[in-house]
C-alpha cells in the first residue's frame, strides 16, 4: 500500500487482538492559496514577530503562554508541555458498543480507514466486521494518537472498517439555545404536501461526483482570464445567480407550486378535501294576512 499509515497497532476485544493499520479516509480539496503581494514591487509581503515597544525579536525568545487573565500568562516551556502528552500504546480497546443511530453526527470529526495488518490478523479482521454487520452495532473506545486522547467509534464498511474520532461533550453547543426562539407550530397541510412532493421528485441515490466546488472552479477561471487581460481588472456582473435580499412567506405557496414545475408539468399534489357548506335554514313562513273588517 502506498499511502503511510496514520497508526499502526491493535484492536483489542476482550482477550482477542487484532493488529491493523489505520490510514487518513480524506484528503484536503484543490482549494487556491493566495499570498499578500506588495504591488508596486511585486513582491511577497513578510512578516516579523514583534513586541509592542521593543521591536523584532528572535524566536527562541518565544515559549508559550496561556493567558489567566488581561495580560497575565503562565508560560510553559515545550519540553513541559511535551512531557504531559501521552503516548501512545497501540491498543485500541472496545469498551462499549452502541447503535450507530445513537451518536448524533455532530459528534463525527474525522474518518480514517482500518486494514489488517499483515495476513495472520486477517481472520480475526473479518470476524469482527462481520459481528459488528450483524449486530448493526458501532464499537467504543479511547485512542492515544500524537499526543492526545480521542474517543473513537469503529464499524463495517466494505470489506474494511471505518474508525472516525468523536468530539467529546464539551466540545459541541447545545442545540436548545439556536432552536428555542423557532415556534412549535404545526405546518399548514396543503404546503406540508407540495413540499412533500417536492422532496419525493429530486429524491435520488448520494452521488459525491455530482457535486464540485464551483467557487474555486470560478476562482480558477478568474485566474486564467487576469492572465489573458496582463492585469486589466476583470468584474462580472453575478446575474441571475446571485442570492435574492429576502423571501416574502406569503408567497410560499406559489414558489412550492412552481418549484413543481419541469418536465412533464407540475408533480400532482394532494388536494385538500373539500369541505361542506353550511346547511342553509329554511326559510321562515310568512303569517297570514288579517283579513280587514
């Protein structure tokens, strides 16, 4: 294999260990990098690290320093700060074992894939695999990676096993305080229906290809025109593409009807039952007429 693993060790279970490999499952985007150019010289602007009223400084004068409070720091040396990470011991231990719908995605941070790692931990490999499969369950524990402690969830994926950190407790907000302002109504039915419908006809199968970074697509072009041009500015006007200042709720109802609009006219939607008008009261009889003397 050609990559470099990310971590090399065991997947222990009880008294069974699994020696494996574990590789980055993501790499980083094709995304442009700018630099900060001085222009009339056309050269790369640098930077200095400075201190307010003496000026440069060399930077073995720099340790680091985590501030107690407006301009007090304790300054930590790095062989201090080296000394409390901790190493790692190569062991991945499965402690608990959960449904995969319990852990909620924002606690997801970063995939890796897991391999055996040689051909005698194969057997062993795939016997776990398919137990976690037919179970339908996610594997628990702590990973000691770099310095650091992760909490790290295993599973099935193909012929392999996916292990993605977690974030711990306090490192996600609370969704309480974003959604508490949002009412707890209930949709109307006529508009929950259209975009039912809607959501049912752009319904497909998640394929990645599909989807592109067309900001970095546009810087690119961007790049490939000033070159063309030999500096002239270049401003496009953003069109029809370019995001509305505001939606009006009363129109939702149309912009769902037209949102239904494409080939072969408008998805059918439900309609609302009719309702029954109210029964009219029969009229009241006239009295008769007093006959006159």
């Amino acid at each position: 294999m050609a990559a470099r693993a990310y971590w090399q060790g065991q997947i222990r279970l009880a008294l069974v260990s699994i020696p494996v490999e574990i590789y980055s499952a993501t790499k980083s985007g094709a995304q442009i990098a700018f630099h900060q150019v001085h222009e009339p010289s056309g050269k790369r602007v640098k930077y200095e690290k400075t201190v307010p009223g003496l000026g440069p400084i060399d930077t073995d004068e720099i340790v680091k320093g985590f501030e107690l409070s407006k301009g007090e720091y304790v300054l930590l040396e790095q062989d201090e700060i080296d000394a409390v990470k901790l190493e790692s011991k190569k062991t991945l231990e499965l402690t608990q074992f959960v449904d995969a719908d319990e852990i909620d995605v924002l606690y997801y941070e970063r995939p890796y894939f897991v391999v055996p790692a040689d051909d005698l931990a194969e057997e062993a490999f795939i016997v776990l695999r398919e137990a976690l499969r037919k179970a339908r369950k996610v594997g628990l524990g702590q990973l000691a990676m770099r310095g650091r402690e992760y909490v790290v969830s295993l599973k099935p994926c193909g012929r392999g096993m996916v292990l993605e950190t977690l974030r711990y407790a306090d490192e996600v907000n609370k969704a309480q305080g974003y959604f508490r302002d949002i009412p707890d109504d209930k949709p109307d039915a006529d508009l929950l229906d259209l975009a039912s419908t809607l959501i049912e006809k752009k319904t497909a199968k998640f394929d990645p290809q599909e989807f592109h970074d067309r900001y970095v697509d546009a810087l690119r072009g961007l790049i490939e025109r000033k070159k063309k041009a030999k500096g002239a500015k270049i401003i496009e006007d953003a069109g029809d593409d370019a995001r509305p200042s505001g939606g009006n709720v009363v129109d939702l109802m149309a912009a769902l009807k037209k949102s239904l609009e494409g080939k072969g006219g408008a998805a059918p939607a439900k309609s609302a039952p009719a309702r029954k008008a109210p029964a009219r009261k029969p009229a009241a009889k006239k009295a008769p007429a007093k006959k006159r003397a």
